[in-house]
C-alpha cells in the first residue's frame, strides 16, 4: 500500500536532509564543550523555564522519561552546566538548575547560530526571507496543532 501523498514527498526529504545537515553543525559548535544535542536541549530548556526544573518536568518538555534526563543531568552536573538544588518545601524534590557557565555557552552558541542564520540570510531577498518566515511559521503551527491532537 502506498502512503504517500502527491507532493508531500520533496518537502519530507528537505526537511530530513535539513535536520541532518543541522544536527552536523551543531554538533561541530558543541563538540569543543564536550556536549551533545540532546544535552544542548536540555540546557536550553532549563534555561528557558526561567525557574527551576523537576526532573519529570524536564522530561515531559523533551519527550524523554525520567530516567533518560537523569543520566543527561549527571552529566551536565559533572561538566559544570547544571546544578542540582533540593526542593525547600519537600527536601525529596530535586530541582535542576543551570550555572553561569551554562547561560554563558547558551549565548554563545545562539550568537554563533544567529549569525550562521544571518550569513545565509543575506544572500536572500527580502521577499523570500518573508516567505521563509511565514511557511516555516504556518508549518509549526501545523505541528504543534497535530501534537495537541496526538495527545488528546
């Protein structure tokens, strides 16, 4: 049986070659740290929630079990990214928090991707740059969308 619909398959190809080709070149900025995308993510999570991360939470946020974020947290707690904090409220809870050096490289791994982003962009026309913009836009709308149903 075939599933593939008219058209759709150009788009799927593009954006696995895209996914590779950007997992290569994170890696390569991350390599010199010692860390792997999937710890990047975590980071940038943490970073993110502005606030102190359970476990579970984390977990849930990457689409990872518990278990799998706690071996990604010893880790980063070894290479001085992360920190772990006992809950004030219920000293079982342990919450996970990022360290300077951690927000450091964060920063400095977006600045090198802006301007990696930037590098290509200026070969582009204002037009295409918006029509970039939109379709990549509408296709995580599409997305995020299809994961609340998947979840319902």
């Amino acid at each position: 049986m075939d599933l593939r619909v008219e058209g759709s398959d150009l788009p799927f190809d593009l954006q696995y070659e895209l996914h590779e080709l950007f997992v290569r070149t994170m890696d390569g900025m991350l390599g010199s740290e010692g860390l792997t995308l999937l710890q990047f993510y975590i980071l940038k999570s943490l970073k993110d929630s502005g606030h102190m991360c359970k476990m579970s939470e984390l977990a849930a946020s990457r689409f990872l079990s518990p278990a799998a974020v706690t071996g990604i947290a010893d880790k980063l707690v070894s290479l001085g990214f992360v920190e772990r904090v006992s809950d004030k409220s219920d000293r079982r809870i342990v919450l996970l928090t990022p360290t300077d050096r951690a927000k450091l490289l964060l920063d400095t791994i977006d600045l090198k991707a802006r301007a990696l982003m930037g590098k290509f962009l200026d070969g582009v026309s204002a037009e295409d740059r918006a029509t970039v913009r939109r379709v990549i836009g509408d296709f995580a709308r599409f997305l995020r969308t299809e994961l609340k149903l998947q979840k319902a």
